[in-house]
C-alpha cells in the first residue's frame, strides 16, 4: 500500500471514530446540548480538526443518518434479490427494518430524536438523493408491488407507506424508550404488527 492509499484509509478511518463518537455524544448529550467543542476533547483533538471534515453539528448529524440509512438500503437491496411474492417481501422489508433500529439503539435515537428539520422543508424531501429518499422510495415500490398484484385493496399508496412507517416507529420506540413495564418478546411484537396490518388492508 502506497503513501496516498495509507493516508486515505487514515482519513477514513478517523471519519469513522469522529462519526462513531458523535453518535455516542448525541445519544448522552441531546441535540441542544452538543457541540463540536465536547466532541473534539472526546476524541482528544482540537475543534479545528473536525471541521475538516464537518462544516458544523448538522452536517455530522446528517452524516450519522445517512449511514443508518444506507445500511438499511443495503438490507433491502439484499432482499428484493430474493424470490418472494410481493407481500411477504413487503413484510421481510418492514421486519427488516424494525430489527435493525432495535439492534442500533442509540443510532436510531439520534437519527430520529434529534433535528426533525434536519432533511430541510417537507415539500423539497423528494427533490434530493438522499439515502433516506431512497429507503423510502423502495418501502413505496413494495407497497406498489403488493397493489399491483391485487393482493392489497385499491387505496392511496403513499398514506399507506407512513401508516406502515409510523406503525414499526412506534413499536420500536417503544421498545427501546420502556425500561418500566414488561414488554413481550420483540420478535413476536413485531410479528403480530405487521401480520395485522398487511391483513387488514387485504383485498
């Protein structure tokens, strides 16, 4: 490995622990209470540093969801390649989903608890290609899959989509935020949820 590619992974590398220790910071700290001068005496190096990488907070911020979202792209990516009928891959997807955000707890806390502008005016969202679009719009082709096949009732995709979002959000939220009360297996939860709600909109 060449002088450039051991610099560049370097670069990379330390990318990585900035983002990782940010997630860390915001998770302990709350989105008011961040700052790139908490997060550079973190990692022991000056607030200079990290602004060669990140113009400010949100940009880091943006940067940690981002991630999430291009792992979960990943997954269902991984997914589509697989020979299922369209409404048992819309439920491996929401499954999918759901179990990742409860295996990444204080990532999805971040990426979902911290600056609701963060993606800028609602009526722009879908002018931009962004990792979080992406997910979305493959979460809609499913759902246009399941209505293409007759296996859902005629009804408007796009409510569909955020009752479905806002259904596994919900769960794990719940999950993660309960520490109180005896909450059931997550597994069988997230099971039950989806059964009941891909049943109910069934032709």
């Amino acid at each position: 490995m060449g002088f450039k590619e051991r610099q560049q992974r370097h670069k990379e590398e330390f990318k990585a622990e900035i983002l990782e220790t940010a997630v860390a910071l915001f998770a302990e700290e709350g989105y008011a209470k961040f700052s790139m001068r908490k997060l550079a005496a973190r990692i022991k190096h000056s607030p200079t540093t990290i602004y060669l990488y990140f113009r400010d907070k949100d940009d880091l911020l943006l940067q940690i969801c981002e991630n999430l979202y291009a792992s979960l792209l990943h997954e269902m990516q991984e997914l589509r390649a697989l020979p299922l009928p369209p409404e048992q891959m819309l439920k491996a997807t929401c499954l999918s989903y759901i179990r990742y955000n409860l295996a990444n707890p204080e990532q999805y806390k971040v990426v979902f608890f911290s600056n609701p502008t963060l993606y800028g005016r609602p009526e722009d969202y879908f002018t931009r290609d962004t990792m979080s679009n992406r997910c979305w719009q493959n979460m809609c082709e499913n759902i246009d899959a399941c209505l293409t096949s007759g296996f859902f009732r005629p009804l408007d995709r796009d409510i569909l989509a955020i009752v479905l979002w806002s259904a596994m959000h919900g769960l794990v939220s719940s999950l993660i935020f309960t520490k109180d009360f005896p909450m059931p297996d997550p597994e069988a939860m997230a099971e039950m949820l989806l059964d009941g709600l891909l049943k109910g909109y069934r032709a």
